[in-house]
C-alpha cells in the first residue's frame, strides 16, 4: 500500500496498491476527461474495508461525472458481446465486466482498467485499453 497525492484533485491523498493502472489514471488527471461508471463505482468501493478509507473514496470518485452503465439496450448488447465471446471459447467471468465493457465499447469510451478480464473485449470486440 501507498499515499498517493492527486494534484488535480485538490492533493488528495488516498492509500491505494501500487498499480500500473494508478499510475496511468495519474498522468489522465488533468489532461484527459475521466468519468466513473455506476457499476465501476461499486467495484471500487468494496474494495474499502476501513470506513475513514471508503468516505475518502467516494468523495474522489464523486467529482468525476457518473455514467450509468446499464440499461435495456446495454443488457441486450452485453448478451450478445458475452454470446460472441463464448463462440470463440472465451469465457467470461463476470456479468458486470461485460456491461461495463459494452457500455464503452457502444459510447466510444476508453476504459482503465487492472485485470485482464476485459482483454478479451479489447482483442475481439474493440474495446478502447487506457493501458497501450
């Protein structure tokens, strides 16, 4: 674990894991428009088993704006990306990873992201990698 100062938040600091992706959303601050997704938000946050921690967390998350990942039309199209998948031999593992991943790949959002879950989106299905 780490102290990580975010200087386009006001320096912020946050305990967080050592993670290329933290490192990547750092250099975003500021340069790129950053947004949390609903269903990304709820990742993040039950990742907080200390509740100071978690307070501190949701006030950073919350002055990005939120997008609403799912919806009728996001479900269906989730179905049929997890359908795609599955006919390649690709299993997916969890539902969540599939609409998060469909609501970017259907807005043209990059996603960060820090497993490789969400790979098989981006080599089959065009999902935008913060991490290249």
């Amino acid at each position: 674990m780490i102290e990580r100062s975010f200087p386009g938040l006001g320096g912020a600091k946050s305990t967080l894991e050592r993670l290329p992706t933290i490192d990547r959303l750092d250099g975003m601050l500021g340069e790129r428009r950053i947004s949390v997704g609903d269903l990304i938000g709820v990742k993040v946050l039950h990742g907080f088993t200390n509740d100071a921690e978690f307070r501190k967390a949701l006030d950073l998350m919350s002055r990005f704006p939120a997008i609403r990942i799912g919806g009728h039309d996001v479900a269906v199209a989730a179905a049929r990306n997890y359908r795609s998948l599955r006919l390649r031999a690709i299993a997916v593992r969890k539902a969540i990873d599939t609409l998060i991943a469909t609501r970017c790949i259907i807005d043209g959002l990059t996603l960060l992201y820090s497993t490789r879950d969400f790979d098989p989106f981006v080599q089959h299905l065009g999902l935008a990698s913060a991490i290249a």
